[in-house]
C-alpha cells in the first residue's frame, strides 16, 4: 500500500475540470447528448397531444386534390420505421441475452463489424443495465460516409438511453452515429463509428465501446477492467471499498451512492483525455446526469458517478488515491460552485486523514512543514480557478493546507457547511467572500494572508 501524495496528480499537474465551470466539456457533451432526448421526448409528447385533440374535433373535410403522399416521404417514414425497429431489436437482445437477434441486423458482409458488434454485445451483457433504449435524434451528413457506403446511406445520431444498477440512480444518455444501408429490400447496420468525429466527448468512447470488458461488483463499487484481467480488477474493488470507509469517516457529509471505476487500456474514455494532458494525473472523476441546468433543478441532476484511471497509474492505485476522487464524487451532486482551493483542498484533507491513519501524525507534520516552507512562498494569494490545473506552484498542497487551516480553526462541521454553502451559491467572488466572511470571518484575501503567518505547531 502506497503513502505517495494522494494527489490525483503531481504538483503542476492537470486534472480535468469540475463543477459548472470544471465540468464544461462534459456537460457540452450532455447538452449534445440529453437536448437531443429532451427535444425529441418533448417534440413527440406534442405530437400524440396534437393527434389526441386532432381526434376530437370534427373531422376536416377531405382531401379535395385526393393528392398521395410523395414517393419520397412515403421512402423517408418507411426507413425511419425499419431503423427504430432495429433500434427496439437491439435493446431487446440485451435485455434477453440474445446475440443472434442482436446481430440480425448487422451487415452480414462486413466481418470486422460483426465481430465488434459480438464484443459489444457481450460487454452489455455483463453489465446488466436496469434500463437499455435507442431511439433516432436526427439524421447526419457525412460525403466520405456517403460514397463508401452508396447510395442509400443514411447516418443518424442515435440516443442510448441506460441505467447501470447500483451506480446510476436515474436513467442517463450518451450518444452513438450509426450508418444504415438498405440492401435486398431490408435496412442493416453498415458502420458504427462514422459519426464519431462529429459527435459530443465522451461519445462511442463508454468502457463497453472499448474492447471486451470484465467487471467486479461491490456494495457500491463496480470496477470494469479488460477481460482477464481479473487480480486487478479485484483489487481496485477493495481499495475503492476501503476509500468509500475513509470518505465516511473523514467528511461530514453522509454521501450513500455508489460509483464506477473504469481501468482499461485505452487513455480515451467517457470525457477523459489522458493522452492529451501534459503532465499525467493518475485518475479522473465525473458525473453523469439524467437532466440539463434549468430543466429538473437549476444545476442539473447528478445521476451517476464515475472514476476513470490513467492506464499508466493502474499499478499504484489504492485507497488513498481514491479517497480523494471518491471525496470528489461524494460532493459532486451539491452544484459545483466552490472555489477549486476548497474542492481539491478538501479532497486532500480526506486522503491525507488516510494517510495519518497509516504512517501516523509525523507524516502529516513533516508534509505541512513542507508546504508552509516551500509552497506558500512561491504564491501570492490562494490559488485561482483560472490556471488551477496548470500551476508549476504545489496548489493542492496550499489548498489543503488552507482547509486544514479552516478545520483547526472552525472544526470539521463547519467547513463542511461551508464547503455545501459556497458548491450552492459561490457563483461568482462577490458571493464567494460574502458566505466566506459570514461563516468564518475570513475573505479568501485575508485568508491568505492569515495562512502566509501560519506556523504548525510542534
């Protein structure tokens, strides 16, 4: 068992965004993702409604011009009637355990695809989902598609609507471009990644689009790693299980969901970009939601959590680790408006209580020391959101030194109604200060300046 930094990265290193601000790119991804379900869902509500009260009135008198619906239209609703059929087959070989129905509509020609589709399918299986649905959005254009599929190609934007048990408490979204191809009389699934490029982060990049998957289950714990690698993925379950205890004990707040961890081979999956990132963090925690800012509550519904670990990390993941992203997850459905010194500043607390546990108090000293020495000096006010991630100061060290400061000062439940406060209503530095000041006395700049004359005590 590791007592490294639990920092979900290194000093100076990136870890992706949170909250409203921290969560931009991923809650792109669920406006691209959920609009389209809310507007269809909405669209077609209005539809049956229309008919319903169609139905009632007299009936209009006839069509004089007797003129038949074009050969177009009629072609157009013959497909989208054959695709949702395939969408609805789908859904339904999931839910019975059927490959051969779930392949009956994927391109007998096309071998690479079929044995993909075979991986899919078995992945899905095995995850079990309480609720799985497809159904159109809207059609897409792509030319190179196009050509090499002819001329009857049709790519459209398809909704995955599901619910992994124990995880997600609500139905979510994520969004697939499928490319249809009507050959011999019949419609059939011709590609699934066409659209991939032109679709929201984090879409056809879910762990059971990745490759054949394992997965180990806990209380609230589901782990999916790649198949055979089953001593891993047990392992991560019982850290994680620990991680959950050391979240219960150290933080106030009784958080009582659950959370799935992905740790796969790939550097790409859901919204997290590993490959992309210039000093690696070690893991990265988000949420899924099950409606939009402003449709259900103002900030959205949390539906779901999850971890993904960088494929370059696996080996040293344990409970300290993940109690900080845990502490992350566990505070995630508040709203997401605290100042990010208080967010990572809290999640080291929690980790650095596991670490204490283990090594004892001289470690949490000889680290304090530390970052009173070498890291204060080199800021000149707590850390901004604005380059948070990017920092070359230790800015997780600080922050937690500024909660650890607030906990010695107020106690434990008091900066744990702060931190709820300030993730509800902290939206902008005027509020930040005000609710600041109101349960502490501080501002965050004399904060600051009552952390650069802090002096541990021995």
């Amino acid at each position: 068992m590791s007592v490294l930094r639990p920092a979900g990265n290194p000093p100076g290193g990136q870890d992706p965004p949170r909250g409203p601000r921290r969560w931009l790119g991923l809650l792109v991804a669920v406006a691209l993702v959920s609009g389209g379900v809310v507007y269809a869902v909405e669209v077609r509500e209005e539809d049956a409604r229309n008919r319903t009260a169609a139905t009632a009135k007299t009936p209009a008198p006839p069509n004089q011009s007797n003129k038949p619906p074009s050969k177009t239209a009629a072609a157009v609703a013959a497909r989208r009637v054959a695709v949702d059929t395939i969408l609805l087959r789908r859904a339904r070989a999931v839910r019975l355990g059927n490959e051969k129905l779930f392949l009956q509509d994927v391109d007998p020609a096309n071998a690479e695809l079929r044995r993909q589709q075979r991986v899919l399918f078995a992945n899905l299986v095995e995850l079990g989902f309480n609720e799985i649905g497809y159904s159109q959005a809207e059609e897409r254009f792509d030319p190179q598609a196009a050509r090499g599929h002819g001329s009857t190609t049709y790519l459209v934007r398809v909704l995955m609507r599901y619910q992994i048990p124990k995880v997600d408490v609500a139905p979510v979204t994520t969004e697939l471009g499928y490319t249809f191809v009507s050959r011999g009389g019949r419609w059939i699934l011709a590609d699934d990644d066409d659209l991939d490029k032109d679709l929201g982060p984090g879409a056809h990049r879910e762990p059971w689009d990745l490759g054949r998957i394992e997965v180990q289950r806990g209380p609230r714990v589901l782990v999916i790693t790649e198949k055979g690698d089953t001593e891993r993925g047990r392992a991560i379950k019982n850290e994680a299980t620990e991680a959950l205890t050391q979240v219960a004990a150290y933080w106030p707040r009784r958080w009582r969901g659950s959370v799935l961890i992905a740790a796969l081979d790939d550097t790409e999956v859901r919204d997290a970009r590993f490959a992309d990132e210039d000093v690696e963090s070690a893991a990265s925690a988000g949420s899924t939601f099950s409606s939009l800012p402003g449709q259900d509550t103002a900030d959205g519904t949390v539906a779901g959590a999850y971890i993904v670990i960088n494929p370059k990390e696996r080996d040293r993941v344990d409970e300290i680790l993940l109690s900080h992203e845990l502490t992350h997850v566990a505070t995630a459905d508040l709203g997401g408006y605290e100042p990010l010194w208080l967010a990572e500043g809290v999640a080291e607390y929690v980790s650095w209580r596991g670490i204490e546990k283990i090594s004892g108090p001289g470690e949490v000293a000889k680290w304090e020391q530390e970052v009173v020495d070498s890291a204060l000096p080199v800021l000149q006010a707590l850390p901004s959101d604005l380059g948070f991630y990017q920092s070359n100061a230790d800015v997780y060290g600080v922050s937690w030194l500024a909660v650890r400061f607030l906990v010695k000062q107020f106690g434990l439940a008091a900066v744990e109604d702060l931190y709820d406060d300030l993730a509800r209503h902290g939206t902008d530095q005027a509020n930040r200060d005000r609710i600041l000041l109101g349960r502490t006395g501080f501002t965050e700049a004399s904060l600051w300046l009552s952390l650069k004359e802090y002096q541990p005590q021995r």
